[in-house]
C-alpha cells in the first residue's frame, strides 16, 4: 500500500462555517460590552463603550480578511514555467535531534515536486557530527536524483549558515528555507511555489503545524494558539499581499530577494549588537519591499514544538525581541502607502489598546471606583476564541482523528487567559528588553527528540519506489493507520 508522509489540508467548508460563527459571536461581544459600558457612569461608560466599537469593527474587518485568502491556482503554462525553476533548499543545522533532521529530509524525497537541489549546512553543532544522516542522505539524494551539499562550519549563527548555503548555489531561481526539524506534506513544495506564477509575488509562507503537538499540555495549546494564528491573522494580510512574517519551517523566496539583501542581512545590528534572530521577518521584510507577500494555504510543514515550559519561555521572549526590532525597521522602511505599514501600525494599536484596557478593568476601576466588570467579560473573549479556532478544527491531519483535534480545540479558554496574562506579560518583557540579541536556545544541545529505532539505509527497488523504514515516522503515525511506508518515488 502506497502512504504518504504526513499529510493535512485546509478545509473550505470549515472556513464557512468559521466566517459565520465568528461573526456571529464578534456581534454578540460588541452588544454585550456596550451593554455593560453603561454600568460604569456617563464618562467611562462612553470611553468603553467606543473601545468596544472600535475592537468590534477591526474584529469584523479581520474576519472578513482572512475568509477572503485564496490558494493559488495557475494555468497549465504558469505550471510549467514554475516547473523549469531551479529550486534549492537551505537547511541549517545546529544541535539538531537525528531523528527530526533524518525525518526532514526523508520528506524531501517524498516531494511531488522534489527540489532541484538541497543544502544541508551543519552551523558548529556541538552534540555530534550526524555521519550517519549525512552518508544515508548522500545516497539517498543521488538516488532520487537531486543534487546536494553539506557543509559544515564555525558557529556563526543561522543566517550565516543560510548564505553558505546560497553561495553554493548560484543558479537558484527560487530559495526554500526550512528548519532542520521541518517535515514536509508530500505536495509542499509544489504548492508553495505556486503563487509565483504572479510576477509580483516576491516571498510565500507555508501554514506550520506540529509534528510532537500530542505530547503534552503545552505542546497541545500551542499548537491550537499557533495554527489558529496563522489562518486568522496571517491569513488576513495575505488576502492584502501583505503577510508581515513567514514562519522559518517553510518559506520561498524568489532568489534576487535574498542574494541582493545577503550583505545587510549577516550584518543587522540593533543598538550596537548583531542581531541572531528574527531572520524569518528580515527577509519577509525585504520581499515586501519589492512586492507582494502571501501565504499558501495548502503548503503544509511539520515541525517540533517546545514541550518544555523553559524551552517555549525562551522562544516566545526571542519572538518578542525580534517582532520589536523589526516593528521598527518596518515604520522606518515600508511606504505609508502600503497596507503593510497600517497593518503593522494597527497591530501594535490593539496591543497597547488591550494592555490598557484590560489594566484600567482589573486595576484602576476597582481600586478607584469599586467597581469591577462581570464574569461575562472573560466568558465572552473565549466564545470568541473558540470561534476562531474553528479555523483550527477546518485542518484535516492524515495522523489525527476529528475528536482528537476537537478535544485540542477544547482548550481554548486556556489558551485565552494564557495569552491575556502570561503571554501578555512576556510580551512586553521582550520588548523591554529587546537588545538582548542572542539566540538563546539548543545551546546544550537539542530540546526535543524523535525516538528513533535502528534502520538500514533507502533503496531503491525495480518498481521505482522508496520504501521508508518505520523510524522515525512509526512514532507521529496515528496507531490505526497502515504499519508499512512505501513512498512513490517517480526518476527524473
């Protein structure tokens, strides 16, 4: 039996049925807080209950946004002019778990459309030299019939490690960045590259789900915070070409985006201090000013989430740094003509909005007036919530049962409180402290493992086909699907 890797899809009529709850609870939250705005006395009443309008309104509008997205479709002749591309793969590596990078790049032979090359640069890892992955996907690539390099270097950081991986690769028309943990849906690739068939595409983001998403607690909610994220807010700007971030699991770029900006991209500084992180939204950056920037729905990558409370704290406040600093960068370089630099501009409207918001409730009404605001004002922001993670519940997973991803969605009132507080909280700590400019993780070596069991190496039968030993994909396979992998490898 022919399987497939791991595989997930965007739902439309889970989109529809999302739209119409969300908008349908946005309206019931707009009544009820300027219902309750009238308890607070003429003056406050009438600041709450504007605050409420204008939440309400940029809630509709975003809602609207992000129904509109559309995956790209091009003609017969666009798809063969994508075809005769050259696209090469950059894959750093630093500290990296075998089990995660063997399972990456197991996917890219797995590809319908297999990149024409791939680059594998090793930044310095200090927990081992993977000489076992590297000779198996030696052979392998040979095999499949696509060229690669390894490297490996001094530490110098990712993007360093990024544009070793360019500069051996001069004749790229387009670069796909992935994360050393990144796994690839089957048609990943092939969908990404899609939007390129408008000239004015410069840069697309892939949608980002977990691989490790039912280990725990954590890795649960932050996998419903983050996918749900992705297709409301990123979802939105993408309807506007204007898509502020791709996510470093899966992006491509046209290659004059990163080869004419490599210079300033190893060189950012921030307050004196070379910049680690937030390359995913420097090189975002730099493809919005030379054009559109979407997201393709039905380009689908599986990566490793934190499972540790430390881990993830670390990430997130490296997130927060990095979204600060380039905040900046995007109200000095983005034209104030562009729906990007509103967009932006409106972001950081509602967080500071929010923030003061929910200070002046909690804090200043009860210590200066007595008063304080009803259970409904929690109950209905999660009424909200679970209606935008319907968005959540519209991905079918080919390793995960509807009850399953029901019972996640479930979780959305602590996903909710979580982000009002903890995360609220870690924000604006990033932000105060933003010249912290390291990367900060997998420095002792890699967070999260893949169990893997001994495997002999690939090949390649007469039937054209690669069949994939159980580990390390044995262990994300739901328990009912089929035992045995074997993946159609078409020679080029």
């Amino acid at each position: 039996m022919t399987s497939p890797l791991l595989t997930a899809r965007v739902h439309r009529s889970g989109m529809v049925l999302s739209a119409a709850v969300t908008l349908l609870a946005a309206a019931v939250w707009a009544a009820h807080h300027g219902v309750q705005a009238a308890h607070y006395g003429q003056q406050t009443g009438s600041r709450l209950a504007a605050v409420w309008g204008i939440t309400f309104l940029l809630l509709l509008v975003q809602t609207l946004m992000y129904h509109c997205e559309r995956t790209r479709r091009p003609s017969a002749r666009a798809r063969r002019q994508l075809d005769a591309l050259h696209v090469a793969v950059l894959m750093p590596v630093y500290n990296e778990d075998d089990g995660y990078l063997r399972l990456g790049l197991e996917s890219m032979l797995a590809q319908t459309r297999r990149p024409d090359s791939v680059h594998v640069v090793d930044d310095g890892s200090t927990s081992g030299d993977y000489a076992q992955v590297h000779a198996w996907w030696t052979r392998a690539a040979a095999v499949a019939g696509i060229a690669t390099t390894w490297q490996r270097t001094l530490n110098s950081g990712k993007r360093h490690a990024q544009a070793a991986a360019v500069r051996v690769s001069p004749d790229a028309d387009v670069y796909i960045t992935v994360d050393s943990d990144s796994c690839l849906a089957p048609n990943a690739i092939e969908e990404v590259l899609l939007p390129f068939s408008r000239p004015r595409v410069q840069s697309v983001a892939g949608v980002v789900l977990a691989t490790n998403h039912r280990t725990n607690l954590l890795t649960r909610i932050t996998d419903l915070w983050f996918v749900t994220g992705q297709l409301t807010d990123r979802s939105a700007l993408s309807a506007m070409g204007s898509v502020l971030v791709n996510s470093g699991p899966l992006a491509a770029y046209r290659a004059d985006v990163i080869r004419d900006n490599l210079d300033s991209y190893l060189n950012e500084t921030f307050m004196g201090r070379p910049v680690m992180f937030s390359d995913d939204s420097l090189l975002t950056l730099y493809a919005l000013l030379r054009g559109r920037t979407v997201q393709q729905p039905s380009a689908v990558v599986f990566t490793a989430l934190p499972e540790r409370a430390k881990h993830f704290r670390k990430m997130y406040l490296r997130w927060m740094r990095g979204s600060t600093i380039r905040s900046l960068w995007r109200m000095r370089y983005l034209p104030v003509t562009g729906w990007a630099y509103w967009a932006q501009l409106i972001r950081w409207f509602q967080v500071a909005l929010s923030t003061a918001v929910l200070g002046w409730l909690l804090i200043f009404e009860p210590v200066r007036y007595g008063t304080t605001p009803p259970a409904s004002f929690l109950i209905v922001p999660i009424l909200i919530g679970w209606a935008q993670a319907l968005r959540y519940l519209g991905v079918i997973r080919s390793d995960e049962r509807i009850r399953a991803r029901a019972a996640t969605w479930l979780l959305m009132p602590i996903a909710v409180i979580g982000s009002w507080t903890i995360l609220r909280a870690m924000r604006w700590y990033g932000m105060a402290t933003c010249a912290r400019t390291e990367w900060g993780t997998r420095q002792n070596g890699a967070e999260v493992a893949l169990d893997t069991e001994p495997a002999p190496a690939v090949v390649l039968p007469d039937d054209d086909t690669v069949r994939i030993p159980r580990a390390p994909l044995a262990k994300l396979l739901d328990p009912d699907t089929e035992k045995t992998l074997t993946i159609a490898l078409p020679i080029r």
